[in-house]
C-alpha cells in the first residue's frame, strides 16, 4: 500500500490493556478500520496480532487492506539491534511486514536484552533503589540507516520518526537515502504544531498526530486534568451543534482538514464508530480558524516532563 493510502483514521493502541486488546482490534476493523498504530512499548502487540488474525480469518479483511504501523523502542537504537527489533514486533503480530515502522522517541536508551525484560520500558534496572533511564551514544544517523535496511529487506514498506522537531526533520533529510514517509506527533487545538506541520509539507512528509483529542487521551495517567480537554471550549460546542455532530468528532475532523491523519484511541464500540465517522460533514474556515486559535503550545507527553517525574532522569527534547 503506497503512503498516500494510508487511512486517515487510525487506532491507537496506546494504554489499552491485554485483556481488552483482541477484541478492540477485532471490533475496530468490524467496525470499518484499516488502520492500526502499535509499538512494542504498548506492551500488547501478541493480542493486536490476535485480534487482526481472528478478523482475517472470519473475512472481515485481507492482511492487504490493513495499513499496520509499529515503532522502534529507544533501547533498541543501535544498529545491530535495529532488525531483531523489527522482527519481534512482527512475530508477536503475527506478520510477515509492517506497512510502516517508525522511530519511538529520539532518545537512544541503553540496549536490554529481549529475554531479561520486554517490553523494557524507560528504566535501565528497574531493580535497584532508584531507578534512572541509561542513555546511550548511538548517533540518529545510525539508527536511520538500519531502518533504510528494513525497507531494502522487504520487512517494512515504509520507514518514518515520531516526536521530531523541525531541527530534527531538516538534519534528518540531508543524510537519509530513503526519506522518512511520516511524523507522528502529539498534534490538538492546544498544540497545533503549524511550523512543524508546514515543514513537513515542504519534504512530503505526511503528519500523523497522536493524542488528537488532547487532554482526554492523559486523564487517567494524571497527566492532564478534566478542565484541560478541549472539547469544552465553546467554539468547539457550537460548531458540534451546527453541525449536529460530537465535540469529540469536531475536534478530530479539525485535524483531518489540517492534512493530518490522526489516531485517537477507545475501547468501547459506539466510540470507535464515533471516531471514524468523519467524513459526512466540513468545518468552515470560520470554525478552523476559531478551533486553531485555541493553541497553546501545550504538550502533554513531554519528555522533558515527564521523565524527570516517573524516571528520576531529566531529559528534555524540546525547547
């Protein structure tokens, strides 16, 4: 499948626990998805692959019309770890390639072995009295160029990075041989990314955000509060209720009309029906404008935050 058919709408499979996962994709691609964003991170990849079998078996689909994406975990940055990686992500799937495979985080982490923990998290020993992240100097350069060997292979049909900045992206373009098909980023109303987003344009390169509703995607890890969701705002409200549509679903055709893919995450049917049913109705330029002026450079998965208070490890990538 060529990077311009990858679906808009997506699931992502980020915090959905195992025993809820199988079903999830199952009920997602029933319920008319051909687009699923894993990692090994997420911890869940064996039921992802469950549920994409039991679907494929049952003729919901063909492995062909699923676009299926994974990521690159930090400890596994150095080249030689690169394509083991790779193909655990595919045997826990239950795949023979990966539509498109993307670098996590550019954070090089020290490498952890698959036998002694996997996934193996943000800490290095989780063992010992405190806890920290162990970096490790492995250059993105390098990592990129293993990633290239992936396509080359056969493993993966394109490769792409999440959580770059512009400076990233621009370094990134004058050594890659094979350029990067996607960015995924966080990417809301209170974090628009305009400048990040308009690079990307230059290069070709489609912008995938995560967390595309924002705080709602962060409440239950205490990372955001109620009062933080964007889907409250009032220009929000009254474009839902000119359009008779949820605020949720306003909020996601916002960033669909910005170019973006987006992949918002539920477990519970009615909403995922909800999250993919955009395509039947159009903001106006007033309501893209208004909706966009929301921005508040508001990052809720910020390294520079969050590691320093769950990982004893100050490490920040964004200015």
């Amino acid at each position: 499948m060529s990077i311009s058919n990858m679906p808009l709408v997506g699931l992502g499979l980020w915090k959905i626990a195992k025993e809820d996962c199988a079903k999830t994709v199952y009920d997602a691609i029933a319920a008319g998805y051909r687009h699923l964003d894993s990692a090994c991170d997420y911890g869940n990849e064996v039921q992802v692959g469950l549920g994409i079998k039991q679907a494929i078996d049952d003729g919901l689909c063909h492995r062909e019309d699923l676009w299926i994406t994974s990521k690159l975990w930090n400890t596994y940055h150095a080249p030689e770890n690169v394509q083991p990686a790779l193909e655990k992500s595919l045997k826990d799937l239950g795949l023979d390639y990966l539509d498109l495979y993307l670098i996590h985080f550019p954070i090089a982490q020290a490498f952890v072995p698959f036998e002694l923990r996997y996934p193996p998290e943000w800490f290095f020993d989780p063992q010992v009295e405190k806890p920290t992240m162990k970096l490790a100097k492995v250059p993105l350069y390098q990592t990129w160029a293993a990633m290239e060997n992936l396509v080359e292979q056969g493993l993966v049909k394109h490769i792409g990075v999440c959580n770059y900045n512009s400076a990233l992206i621009h370094d990134l373009m004058t050594y890659a041989i094979i350029p990067p098909a996607v960015l995924q980023i966080e990417s809301h109303p209170y974090n628009t990314q305009e400048k990040l987003i308009a690079t990307c344009n230059a290069y070709g390169i489609k912008v995938t955000a995560f967390s595309p509703l924002g705080a709602l995607s962060y409440l239950e890890l205490d990372m955001a509060k109620q009062e933080d969701a964007v889907i409250h705002q009032d220009v929000v409200l009254a474009a839902a209720k000119r359009l008779q549509k949820t605020p949720a679903q306003i909020v996601l055709r916002w960033n669909i009309q910005r170019g973006c893919a987006i992949i918002p995450k539920s477990t519970k049917l009615a909403r995922l029906k909800e999250n993919i049913a955009l395509f039947d109705f159009e903001l106006n330029l007033e309501e893209m404008t208004a909706i966009s002026a929301l921005n508040r450079n508001k990052r809720f998965n910020d390294p520079g935050e969050f590691c320093q208070a769950a990982f004893n490890t100050f490490h920040a990538i964004y200015d």
